[in-house]
C-alpha cells in the first residue's frame, strides 16, 4: 500500500524500443511505432492518476546521429502523434509543451508545435512536456546566458527560473525503462533531489501495471533532501 503522496511530475526516459523490435525479428522502426502508441497510454494513466506534468524524453540531441531512415520515422511519428491527439489534448484541457532546441527541428514539425503549444498554452491541469532535439547540458547554457542577458546575478534560482521547466517544478520522480541506469543529459539541473527508478521493462511492454507499480515504489520511500530530521 502506497503511504507518501502522489508526485505531481514525472520524468520518463522511454527507452528500449530498438531492442523490443529486435527481439521480436521486427525492423528497429517497428519499435518507435509501438512505443509511440504507449505514449498515449502511459500519458492517460498519469494524468487520470491525478499527476499534474509529464515530462518524456523523445529525441535527444545525440539521437541525430542515428540511420537517416530512423531519425526521419521517429519526426514522422511525432508529427501523426501531433495531428492524431491534439482534439483529445484540447478537449482534456492539457498544455502540451516541447522544450529543445525547437530553431534545429524540420520547419514542418516546428510549425505544428508551435501551433499546438500555442493553442493549449492556457491550459493548467495537465502538462504533457516533450523533450526534443534536447540536452540537459545546453539548456543549463541557455538559462545562465539568459540570466547574464536580463542582467540577472548567476545564483541557483536563477538558473533554475530560466530553464524551460520553471513553470512546471523539478520531477519528484524520474522513470527510464529497459534496464539501462543512466541520465543520458535528460533534466540534469532539475533532477538534483529526483528519485530514480529503473526498470528493465522495454518501454513499448511498460504498461499501466508497470507506471503503477513505479509510482507506488516512489510513494513507499522517504524522501529527506539532505534533511536527516526531515
Ligand atoms: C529509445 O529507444 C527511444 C527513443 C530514442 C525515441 C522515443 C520515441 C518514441 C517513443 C516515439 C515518439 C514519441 C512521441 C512523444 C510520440 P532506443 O531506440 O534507444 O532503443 P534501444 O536502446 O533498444 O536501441
């Protein structure tokens, strides 16, 4: 039974879906397209859970350096996920929001976001935040070089004010699927007090039952920030 409260924004780094299409004789491919259709499972449970920010690493700024066809179909995916759920996201009164390096995407893909992020942008119940042609380290950059611009003093919360997360508070928890431990440059400023947890669920298999079972781990731990009276 699950004693600590909900955590209101969570982190997943979807990874493994290579690895499912390969077990299964499938092209690569055919496990962004599996795990593209888990997004939207997994973002409905949340969000029905009653967590306020989903943030999912989609497409990292390393990931161009992958085949030409995968980097094309993933953009692909993107876009239908974009077109086919922005009617659900609107009439769920979610903000969908991408943060990246939005200037280095294909101007199609940029257009569409851009429309949609601004059509959802006074919506406050749920936040699905994407990352995209995004990197924790060069969005530390940009905030301190935002900060010098505005002539603000270089202090943690001002770093912090100028990530793109500020409005939406640091992930309580971060997820990454299919074994491997690492951040990968995902949140790095903003996970300083996350809790992790790791699974080696692929992320096309990690169901409602696996999200479940992550949140419920996170529920169950003592979380003390450094405090050991807290
Ligand atoms: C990691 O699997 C996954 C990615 C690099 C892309 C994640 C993208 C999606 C789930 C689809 C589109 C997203 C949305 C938001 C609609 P991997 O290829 O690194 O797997 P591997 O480690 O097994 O090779």
């Amino acid at each position: 039974m699950s004693k600590g409260v909900l955590p209101t924004h969570v982190g997943i780094i979807m990874d493994g879906n290579g690895r499912w299409a390969v077990r299964q004789n499938k092209k690569r491919t055919e496990g962004h397209k599996a795990g593209a259709k888990n997004v939207e499972l997994i973002t409905n449970v949340a969000f029905s859970m009653g967590i306020k920010t989903i943030t999912l690493f989609a497409f990292s700024s390393e990931n161009w350096k992958r085949p030409k066809e995968e980097v094309e179909l993933l953009f692909g995916l993107l876009k239908k996920y974009f077109k086919t759920h922005i009617k659900k996201i609107i009439k769920n009164k979610i903000k969908l929001n991408v943060m990246g390096d939005l200037e280095g995407l294909p101007e199609d893909v940029r257009e569409i976001i851009k429309k949609q992020m601004e059509e959802t942008k006074d919506f406050n119940d749920h936040v699905l935040n994407i990352a995209l042609n995004y990197g924790g380290r060069a969005e530390i950059v940009k905030a301190v070089k935002t900060a010098l611009e505005k002539g603000e003093e270089i202090t943690e919360e001002s770093i912090s004010k100028n990530l793109y997360t500020y409005d939406f508070g640091e992930p309580e928890l971060i997820i990454r699927t299919s074994g491997e431990k690492r951040l990968s440059n995902f949140m790095l400023y903003q996970s300083a007090y996350s809790e992790f947890y790791f699974t080696d669920v692929l992320w096309p298999d990690f169901n409602e039952e696996c999200f479940k079972k992550a949140i419920d781990d996170y529920m169950n731990r003592d979380r003390r920030f450094g405090n050991i009276n807290a």
